[in-house]
C-alpha cells in the first residue's frame, strides 16, 4: 500500500504513470542520495488552517538535518516526516516575518523537550540574536525549573545563534556550503535567499521576494530552485478573508513574486527542476497545479512543479 508521502514523492517526479517501476526507481535513488529536500511548510503567511502548514523546509545533508523557516507547525511537520527533534544540528532564518520565524524558539525547546543534548546553531538576519535572547527571558522560569527538577542540560546554551549582516558563507561543513544571499521583500531588506552546495547538486531557496533578475544570476545552473509565489487572481479571495484587504493587497504586489515573474527568472537561471512554494494564496485549494504553472510556463519551458506538504525530493533530481 503507498502512503500518502510516497505520493507526494510520486508526484516530485512528475505523476504516477508506471507506478511500480516508479516506485523501484525512486527508493534505489534516495538509498543512495545523501541530500534531499522535505518541504514542511507550503502555504506562505500567518494565517492558521487545515490545509498546507505555515513555511518551513528540511534539508537532509548526509543525515544532517537544516531547518529552513520556522513557521508555526513546524516541529510538528518534523515529527510527520520522521526527523527526530533532538537530531536538528542547524536552523536558517530567511527574514524576521512572523510566518517564518514564530515557532523558531518553541522548535529549539521541543527539541529539547525530546532529549536534545548537542549544540543547534542557528543564523539569521540582523535581530536574530536579539530574539533569542528575549525567548530565554519569556522562558526563564520553565527553562530553569526544568534544568534543576528534570535534571536537564541548559537550553540556553545549547541554542547558538548568529546574525547575518552581508552576503557570503554562512556555514561550510565537509558536506554543505550555505550561502546567503539578500534579496529585497519591501519593505524588509534584511532578508536572505539561501544557496546549499552538496556533492549531490545544489540547491537556491529565493525566500519571500520581489521580482529579483539578481536572484536569478544567485541561482544560475542549480540543480533545485525553489521560488515562492504569487497568484496574483487568488487575492481577491484574500481581501475577502480579512479587514485590511487594500492594504494587504498592496504589501502582496509589491513584496511578492508572481507567477509570471517566476518564468523569467527560471528562463534565466535554467534550473533542472523548479519548484514553486510558500503559495500565496496558499489555502485556496481550488487552484490547481495546472494554474499555478500557468504564468510560469509563458516564459519558462522547462521541468516545474507545485511543492505539497512533506514532498520530498532527492538529489541529483
């Protein structure tokens, strides 16, 4: 019997046509793939529902787990796609948005809850390490009543957290380069696309951003390019879900990609395999598949796809 994952794995690889020989296939290439990507969190923006979880990613780097966004639901999601929490060894911050950041310390604490004992180091943009002081201090009484009645290690020191301020390295290991690269998302400018390079290929996560021909050049020649995205027809079934519509709509057009946009920067940057995630809208489930491709493919003729929940994707794609 296939499950809903295997699925979704299914599905990265474009449908279910010969779904025997597909499946012998896909479990031979991730036995032998030491880097995939699960997608956590599809839907991009604050808002709670049942549908697709709030933005968060995992990438797997030679059972090395890196959280990419930490939106509400994401340990959750974590324990979905069978990640021990206490296994998570870095987290990445693409910009302070509350959709991306909201569980960041609860996920550190969880972690810890589970027997978390080894150092998480996480990086993000400036405010990054002012936020994680201001959790301890949220949570010093728990914390520290915790550590003397549970006999357990200090949180506090076990979470190492480090401000980006420029574009580079962020971290280099024998398995991964992560490289930070800031792309604007009016009207935050400490905001920051992420590029891992493995011995598998090399993946570009663009974060939230607007229309950004430099974010192609970033993602030249990768391998996997994630790309968030705007469909610019679902806002108006935003505006009728909130009080600040006109607003809102306003902030979405300026500070997000459309679909449209998404083609010309895939024409450029000539990824073997597109993804698009963070979908705004991301809970309306009458848009299909075949619309959000729709602008992409005016501009952009090769292989796309629309990230589901706990997708997982392998390299080589």
């Amino acid at each position: 019997m296939l499950h809903r994952r295997d699925i979704l794995k299914l599905s990265a690889l474009g449908g279910v046509a010969a779904l025997a020989g597909t499946t012998a296939v896909r479990a031979e290439t991730t036995a032998k793939s030491r880097t995939r990507i699960v997608f956590l969190g599809t839907k991009g923006g604050p808002r709670i529902g049942l549908g697709r979880s709030n933005p968060a990613n995992l990438i797997m780097v030679n059972d090395t787990p890196i959280v990419l966004d930490c939106g509400e639901g994401v340990s959750h999601q974590l324990v979905a796609a069978k990640v021990p929490l206490q296994s998570i060894k870095y987290i990445l911050l693409s910009h302070l948005h509350s959709d991306h950041d909201l569980e960041y310390g609860n996920l550190a604490y969880n972690a810890w809850a589970t027997g978390l004992k080894t150092p998480i180091h996480s990086f993000g943009p400036k405010g990054t390490e002012a936020m994680t002081k201001a959790y301890w201090e949220v949570n010093k009484f728990d914390i520290e009543t915790r550590i003397t009645d549970e006999g357990r290690p200090d949180l506090r020191k076990l979470l190492i957290a480090k401000d980006i301020d420029a574009d580079g390295v962020v971290l280099k290991t024998d398995d991964v380069t992560i490289t930070a690269f800031r792309t604007p998302h009016p009207p935050i400018t400490d905001n920051f696309a992420y590029k891992f390079e493995t011995k598998d290929g090399t993946i570009v996560f663009s974060s939230d951003t607007e229309y950004n021909p430099k974010l192609a050049e970033f993602a030249k020649g990768v391998d996997v390019l994630v790309h968030e995205a705007l469909y610019v027809p679902g806002i108006e079934g935003i505006m009728k879900k909130v009080t600040n519509g006109a607003t809102l709509k306003k902030h979405l057009l300026a500070a997000h990609t459309t679909t449209e946009d998404i083609g010309r920067i895939a024409a450029i940057a000539k990824p073997k395999l597109l993804v698009l995630s963070h979908l705004v809208p991301g809970d309306n489930d009458s848009i299909t598949d075949e619309q959000w491709l729709e602008g992409v493919k005016k501009h952009y003729d090769g292989k796309a796809i629309v990230a589901k929940d706990l997708m997982e994707l392998s390299l080589p794609v």
